[in-house]
C-alpha cells in the first residue's frame, strides 16, 4: 500500500521509510505540512508527526481529515494525555508516542488498515477476525439487532437508532458498542476490548477506549447504554425508554 509519511526529522524519516518498504509499502515521505495536503489524495494510510515546521498537527491533521479518509496514525514526541485526546478526536484512527518499537508501531498500522476497509467488507472481516467464538450476528432468534430500551443496534448493518433516528457513531465507536452487544450478559474487561478493537492492549489505546465511550455516551444522550464496571471494564447498560436520557427530560 502507499504511505504518506509526514515527518521533518530525517533520521526518523529514513527509519520509517526503511521498515514501512521492508513491509511492502511504497512511502512518499514529506516534510512540511503543505506537502502532506498536496499528496494526501495519493495516499492509502498516513503516518503523521505532530511537531513540523510550518503548522501545528494537530490543524494539519484537521484539515488532511477534510480531504482524506486515508486510514491515519499520529507518531509524535507529545505524550500528554490532553494531546492525545486532541488528536484521537481530531480524528486520528490511533497514537502513536516516540520512542516506540518499530514492531509495535507496524502492528498498528496493520490493525487500523484492516479496520478501514469498505462498510460491508468490514463487517464481514470483523465477524470473522472476532471468531465463531462470539458468534456475532448469529443470535438465538436469528437477529443481529440488539435492543436496549429505545436503542437499536444493528451489528451487521453497523447501524445505531435512538427512539428511531439514526446517531452517527465513528467506525471505532461503533466497533466499541458492537463488542459489548454482541455478549450484552458480560462484563468485558478493558484489556479484552483493546485487544478486539484495537488490537492491542497496550496503554497508549487504553486512554482512547475512555474517549470512545464518552463518544457513544453523548452521541446516543444515552449514557446509561454503557456502564462502567470499575476497576475492570465496561458492559452494556439497561436503557429506559420511558425515561430516556434522564438528562433532557423533566419528569415532576
Ligand atoms: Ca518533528
């Protein structure tokens, strides 16, 4: 596949460059912001250092995520947990902080592309990739649509309503919920979830997997679709449908 790699350090650059061509990819490696937004449109993932030399990331990574759907990774030096909530919800697929294993970082990349296929081609590959041993879509009445209170979620459409209307979750959102409908009895642990939607249970994404949850929470106005298990994890919650969201209704 073909790489964008937007990185003004050299030595990093050539590093990256090397092992990404090692894994078959060709890399168009640039060093300054306005390149990336030229070559974006050419590429099938990118890898994109936060410090460069003509504009912040983080607008960069805005304004890439306007004109390319291209599956995308920050690699930076900013390890604050306030950067990387930035750039998770600016819109990167995962995060990356240096030094890291070029091993751990390849794996990433391989997850964040299998996970950026086409709607339908992914819901097939997630329910293959999950296992038999879920059993996803294949519920005791034949359904793959998990009710909760007025909540539909449809796991082989990929679909989420609240009280009929369509919420527009992100794809890892969806993938979040998908995993915990799909066994709505259990409470799943957060190094399972990582694990499944990630990839990885490595810490970088465990601070991600809070921000997907806040995601769905407020998206859906239902926060009590999931619920937290402290300590361990997440399980899917009991929705009222008379209520609803308790936070926009005015009950006497
Ligand atoms: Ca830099």
């Amino acid at each position: 596949m073909h790489a964008l790699l937007v990185e003004d350090d050299d030595r990093m650059a050539h590093a990256l460059s090397t092992a990404l061509a090692r894994r078959g990819h060709t890399v168009r490696r640039v060093g300054r912001a306005l390149d990336a937004l030229l070559h974006a449109h050419e590429a099938e993932f990118v890898l994109l250092d936060l410090g460069l030399p003509d504009l912040d990331g983080i607008q960069l990574l805005r304004r890439l995520r306007a004109v390319c759907a291209a599956p995308l990774i920050v690699v930076t030096a900013r390890c604050e947990e306030r950067d990387i909530v930035q750039g998770l919800r600016a819109g990167a697929d995962d995060y990356v902080v240096k030094p890291f294993r070029m091993a751990e970082l390849i794996a990433r990349i391989d997850t964040v592309r299998r996970r950026s296929d086409p709607a339908a081609h992914e819901a097939r590959e997630a329910r293959q990739a999950r296992g038999d041993r879920e059993r996803l879509g294949d519920r005791e009445d034949g359904s793959a649509v998990v009710r909760r209170g007025d909540v539909d979620i449809d796991l082989a459409g990929r679909t989420v309503t609240v009280a009929g209307a369509e919420v527009a979750l992100t794809r890892r959102e969806f993938d979040v919920l998908a995993h915990l409908a799909a066994r709505p009895d259990q409470v799943h642990a957060r190094e399972e979830i990582l694990d499944r939607v990630w990839g990885d249970v490595l810490l970088a994404a465990s601070r991600s997997l809070d921000v997907h949850v806040a995601g769905i929470r407020s998206k859906t106005g239902r926060a009590e679709l999931v619920r937290t298990v402290r300590g361990f994890g997440y399980q899917l919650g009991r929705v009222d449908s008379r209520t609803g969201s308790r936070t926009d209704s005015r009950l006497p």
